[in-house]
C-alpha cells in the first residue's frame, strides 16, 4: 500500500508553488474544473484505486464544490484552489501520474497544503 509520508513538500517547493499561484487567471477556473471529470473517469477506468487516491479524489471534490458553490471566496483562495486542481490533471507533474502507487503522491501533498492553507476561509457546510 501507498503510504503518503513517502512524498513531502520542501520550502522550496512551497515558494515555487505560491509563485504559481499568484500567476493565475481565475477566468480560467471553467475550463480547469472541466477536466477534473475526465481526470477522475480516467482514474476509476484504471481499475482498483489505493487510498491515496481515493482520498485524492475525495479532496478534489471537495475543492471542486467549494468552487462551484461558494460565490464569495476571496480571489486568494480561488487561485489557490484552481492551482491545486490544475496540478491534480497534470500527468507530467513532480512524480509522472503513470508510474503505479506513487504517481499520486505528489497530487495529494498538494491538494493537502492547499486545503490546509485555505481552511479557516472555507464556508463550514462545505469542510464535511
């Protein structure tokens, strides 16, 4: 079984990744959150999902919906919500989705630091 420890995010990695997100064009967040179905279709075609995965695509979800529901959210958080999808659908990302039981370590630790960050500015009927 996958264990999620195997992959952290450095400092560096962080810094490189808020550069990201801070280049975002948010009038870009339809054409992203369209993908996500494919992505996920393309995951459970695969066949038997580990539990990275699983909680991967649970988040994504969770991120998804937060987007298409909440009309309110800073502009921050939508950047940083539409960064950790756009890194999600990345097949060439830090560890190449392909490679089996670890392709998603990376996606996860992501989605994670992002979910992590935006939290406390997350409606709460949204976070269950």
């Amino acid at each position: 079984m996958t264990d999620p420890k195997l992959f952290q995010l450095t400092e560096k990695d962080k810094a490189k990744y808020l550069e990201l997100i801070d280049k975002i064009d948010t009038d870009h967040s339809r054409t992203v959150t369209k993908v996500i179905g494919r992505k996920i279709s393309t995951m459970l075609d695969d066949g038997k999902l580990n539990s990275v995965e699983v909680a991967l695509i649970d988040d994504i979800s969770m991120l998804l919906e937060v987007l298409e529901l909440q009309s309110e959210l800073p502009n921050s958080v939508i950047k940083k919500i539409l960064f950790a999808m756009t890194y999600f659908v990345d097949d060439n990302d830090e560890i190449p989705d392909v490679i089996p039981d670890y392709g998603y370590l990376d996606d996860i630790k992501v989605v994670e630091w992002v979910l992590d960050d935006i939290q406390n500015l997350i409606p709460p009927m949204a976070k269950s």
